[in-house]
C-alpha cells in the first residue's frame, strides 16, 4: 500500500512539473513582443519596457523559467496586468462560485446517472433502456451553453422558477447565491451525465452476469438486495474513475457556463483575460486547475486502492 | 487467380460497408452527415440569400415561407448562414482530425513501440491530458492569436494526446504479436514495421476516435467562438451564431435555436457513427456485450 503511494506520488510530481513547463512555455509561444501584445496598441514604447521589467522578460529564457517555478512553488502565480493584483488573489476571490457550481453539477450529474444507469442494465433492452441511452447520446451531443441558453429562455423566463443570471448582489446570503447557481448547475450537469450514466451501465452488465449475483439470487435475498448491496457495489469502480474525470470536464464546462449565466466564477475571469490578454491570470488559472486535477486523479486512485484491494500489487 | 483475389477484396469491402449500413441508426446518421457535408459545400448554390446581405426592413422575421428559418437581427436569412456556417465549423473539425491523426499517431506509435520512449512520452500525454480541453485550447488561441488556423492548430493540440494515448495503447497490443518477432527476425527495417505491418492494423482504432474528435472538436469550436475567442467574429460559424442570438432571445429565439441544432445533429450523428464503427469493427467493446 505504502509503496503503491509513492509510486504513484511520485508520477504525480512528474506529471504536475511538466504541466508547469508547459504553462511556462504558453506565454513565449506568442508571435512577437508578449508585452506589447499584453499592453495593445496604444501603448508607448516606456510602457512595453516597464511591462517587460516586470514581468522579467529580458532574463535569458532559463532564468525567466527557473524564477517561475520558484514562484509557483513559493504561492506565487504572478501579478495580474488588468487588475493589478496577484493572480492567487484574483483567483481566490473568484473561486467560491465556481466551486459550488461545478460541486453541484456534479451532484446533479451522479443523481441523474447512477439510478438511470443501474435501471437501464437491470432493465437491459426494454424500452425504459433504450430511450435512457438514446437521451444519454443526445445530451452528450448538446454545447452545454446552448443548453443553458434554453433552460434560461424556459425555466427563468419563461416559468419564473430560477434567477436568470447572476450571483446575487454583494448583500445575497448564501442560501441566494446558492439559488443563483441551481439553473447552471442543472444546465451543466445535465451534459456531463451522460458519460457517468453509460460507464454505470456498461459496468453493471458486466457485474449483472457473475456468479456471487447468481448465488445472492439463488440464497433467496431480494432483488433490491442483489442489485444494490452486491452488484453495484463492484460495479463502482470504474465509475469512481469516471466520476473523478468529469470533475475535470465539468470545470472545462463551468467556464463556458459561466459565461452564459454571467456567473463572476474563475470561468468569466480567464475569458476576460483572453480578452484583455491578461497572460498571467491566463497562466495562473491552467495551472491551478490542471493541478487540480492532477490532484483529483490521484485521489482516485486512492480510492481504488481502497475500494479495490486487488488493485494493491 | 488474380481476378478471384480482387472479387475477394470488393466483397469484403462491400459487406463492411453494408454492415455498417444495416443498422438503423448508424445509417441514419450516415445519411444525415453526408446531407450536412454535402449542403455546407454546396452552400453558395443552395442558399437562398446571400449570407451576409443586410435587409433591415426584414430584421427579425419569424421563419416563413421565404426565410425557413427567419431572419437575424439584421436581417440576414438564417438558414443561408447557416449553410456557410457549417463550411467553417465542419472544416475547422476536419482540419483537427488531420491534425491528430498525423500528431497523435505518430506520438502514440513512438511510445508504444519503442520502449525507452514509452515512460517520458506517456508522462507528456498524462501532463497535456491534465489540462481541461476548453481552458487549454483558449489559452492557446489567446497566445497564437485568434483565426481559423489558430484554433485549428489549438484543438489539435488539445485532442493530439487522447489520439495518442488510444494509438498507445493498441501498438502496445500489437507489438507482442508473432508476425511483428517475425518481421523483426526478418530484418525488416523498423520504419517499414511501423507502417506496413502496425499502423495498417491500427485502421480501426484510428477512425473510431477520428469520429469522436471530429464531434468534440465541432463542440469546442462552436464553445469558442460562443466565448468570443475563436475565428474571428466576422466569420459566420454555428456558434458565433449563437452567441449573437442570445441577445435576441425573447424576441427572435429562431436566431440561437437552428444553430444549436445544426450543432446537435452534426454531433449526434457522428457519435451514432462512431459507435456503429466501433461495434462492428471491435465487437469486443460493443454496447452490453
């Protein structure tokens, strides 16, 4: 156990220093100046000069690489150009939003998924399956901010149930915020259940068929027995994994839900920076996310280890 | 002799195709993407309007008879945008296809074939998969620069290490095989293992995942330029479309709705078809085998 752990610690700080590379490098792929791209342009030849101090862009590219990585291991992610505060700051004050968003859709995802998967194997070819893969594919095949578009047009306009963008004022409770984020999160998860629902699915066909399930049956336990106590507790596995990925996806997707509801999360934040070229808070938001879910990768394979003994080679 | 063999091959040929086509959905989503490719490259003689031409006096009409699709807030038909529309979102996912088959095979054979490059080359794909696939692709598009070409160039790079970790994978397989010990006992060149004797077997992993990075990438696309950080805003694609919609959504929700359709089943059809392509050629991994 201990050693399966720093084996695969020890492929996560592998991985985390190449991503930092990679975030590094983003910046130095941009044709021409990065500073006066960053500045536009109306600004003075001072300007791009100061700019360049700052940001320590006339170090040779190894220092500027070697100070970068000092940075990030120290906290520090850089300052940002537009809103002259450091990115962790920026990113921080964002971050409650889009936490509890991609917290939600997540919970909204699993409640959809999980019991529409399991019926649809236990059900395997009946008409409830068929049209629960079908909307499955469907889902999967809709932009998530389309989506949120017509669920805002129904629900909010429409229906007057939900709030129609927003965050609530500086005055909202949580209780209000968390309101505010029920149409995104049903919006956004709606999209991402489609690929939990089909890995429980698949896995449960696969459990369905073995011999403990026939010998639960055959010792007379109930059917609810069987299915949930025996079989979807091995099933699990590879949905935990699945489950674990979406988190990622569903980050990807809060971005652009975000946007959609003008949500002021860390999804509205980078594509302002893009807008504005704010390359720091650009680099700082990969980074922290990418290392989040490098994070959440890890934690899933812990809960291998732990769900799955076999797995403890 | 010879003409026996070529009756074989076309036979074959034939039945793969028309297995594929016996099944209903695959079919259907065969029939609807060929419609969809053929009408978006037949987009200057099947529109009824030009796409670009303003008509103020006709700005946001409900579909009718003479605008199927009504018209935006300029007065431009929908559905002729549509069509020119689909000509850049089907060609940017096109493009990424090419892009990923050419960068993620070669990334993946590499790493699955030579075992010295497998642990540095898997680690760079675990490390570029770790990054969200629409946080990447605008941090890059924000760097290169907005334009068709960029977001190409971006989306290929983002969908590059899923091609390659499926490529990875198979060579892996592959490489364990008696023929490729005999080949090598042969001193049949490595260049020529690779190409004649792996990647022609890797045919069929190859364009399953082509058909699902196509429907990602038409996705990613239209989130994009939804975003305002993909092709340039003049450029009509599905979703610029959209995003310029939204803002007349009480009034004229026409606008946004056929966009966001032509995306739907443009994405559907081609997930359909690369199930059917996946059943049919790995019965292993069909659906509740």
């Amino acid at each position: 156990m201990i050693r399966s752990t720093l084996h695969r610690l020890f492929g996560m700080a592998v991985v985390m220093a190449i991503v930092i590379s990679l975030v590094f490098l983003i910046v130095h792929i941009t044709p021409g100046d990065p500073a006066a791209v960053m500045l536009g342009p109306d600004a003075t030849g001072a300007d791009i000069a100061a700019l360049r101090d700052q940001m320590g862009l006339n170090a040779p590219l190894w220092q500027q690489f070697f100070h970068y990585i000092i940075g990030v291991l120290h906290g520090d992610l850089g300052r940002s150009i537009f809103l002259n505060i450091p990115v962790t700051e920026a990113l921080w004050q964002r971050a409650e939003p889009t936490f509890f968003l991609t917290l939600m859709a997540l919970l909204v995802a699993t409640l959809i998924a999980l019991p529409v998967g399991i019926l649809s194997a236990y059900y395997r070819g009946s008409w409830f399956d068929q049209i629960a893969t079908s909307v499955a594919m469907l889902s999967a095949s809709i932009p998530s901010f389309w989506l949120g578009l017509l669920f805002i047009q129904f629900f909010a306009v429409k229906l007057g149930w939900f709030d129609t963008s927003g965050y609530g004022g500086p005055t909202a409770t949580f209780g209000e915020r968390m309101n505010h984020l029920l149409l995104p999160a049903l919006s956004l998860g709606a999209v991402c259940s489609a690929l939990i629902m089909r890995f429980t699915r698949a896995s449960m066909l696969d459990v369905l068929n073995d011999d403990y399930v026939r010998t639960a049956r055959a010792k007379g336990m109930s059917e609810y027995r069987v299915v949930v106590k025996h079989a979807f507790k091995n099933a699990l596995i590879p949905v935990v994994t699945v489950i674990g990925l979406t988190a990622a996806l569903l980050i990807s997707g809060a971005i652009v839900t975000e946007t959609v509801f003008g949500i002021p999360g860390v999804g509205s934040l980078t594509v302002s920076a893009v807008l504005r070229r704010d390359y720091p808070v650009i680099q700082g938001t990969l980074l922290v996310i990418s290392g989040l879910y490098v994070l959440m990768n890890f934690a899933v394979d812990m809960l291998y280890l732990w769900i799955d003994p076999r797995v403890r080679y | 002799m010879s003409i026996s063999l070529v009756v074989n091959t076309s036979a074959r040929q034939d039945s793969f195709f028309w297995q594929l086509m016996s099944r209903p959905t695959t079919a259907i989503a065969a029939v609807l993407l060929g419609l969809i490719v053929v009408s978006a490259a037949l987009a200057p003689w099947l529109a009824p309007f030009n796409p670009g031409q303003l008509a103020i006096i006709h700005r946001l009409k409900a579909p009718d008879l003479l605008h199927i699709m009504g018209t935006d807030e300029l007065g431009r038909d929908v559905f002729s945008r549509i069509l020119f529309a689909g000509q850049t979102s089907l060609s940017v996912g096109i493009s990424v296809v090419v892009f990923t088959s050419i960068t993620g095979v070669l990334l993946g054979l590499l790493a699955g074939y030579f075992r010295a490059l497998d642990a540095p080359l898997s680690r760079l794909i675990d490390a570029m998969m770790a990054f969200p696939d629409i946080l990447l692709a605008i941090a890059l598009v924000a760097a290169l620069g907005p334009s068709s070409t960029n977001v190409v160039i971006a989306l290929g790079i983002v969908y590059t290490p899923r091609m390659a970790r499926v490529i990875r994978a198979s060579t892996l397989v592959i490489r364990e095989l008696p023929y490729i010990e005999a080949a090598k006992a042969l001193a049949v060149p490595t260049p020529v293992i690779l190409y004649r004797h792996i990647l022609r077997n890797l045919t069929s992993p190859l364009l399953v995942q082509c058909t699902f990075i196509f429907a990602n990438a038409i996705l990613a696309e239209a989130g994009l330029s939804f975003l305002g950080v993909g092709v340039s805003p003049d450029i009509p694609t599905w979703g610029t479309m959209i995003s310029q919609g939204r803002q007349y959504m009480d009034q004229a929700s026409w606008i946004m709705l056929f966009p966001g359709l032509a995306i739907v089943i443009t994405v559907l059809s081609l997930q359909l078809l690369g199930d059917g392509l996946r059943d049919l050629l790995d019965p292993r991994l069909a659906k509740g085998a």
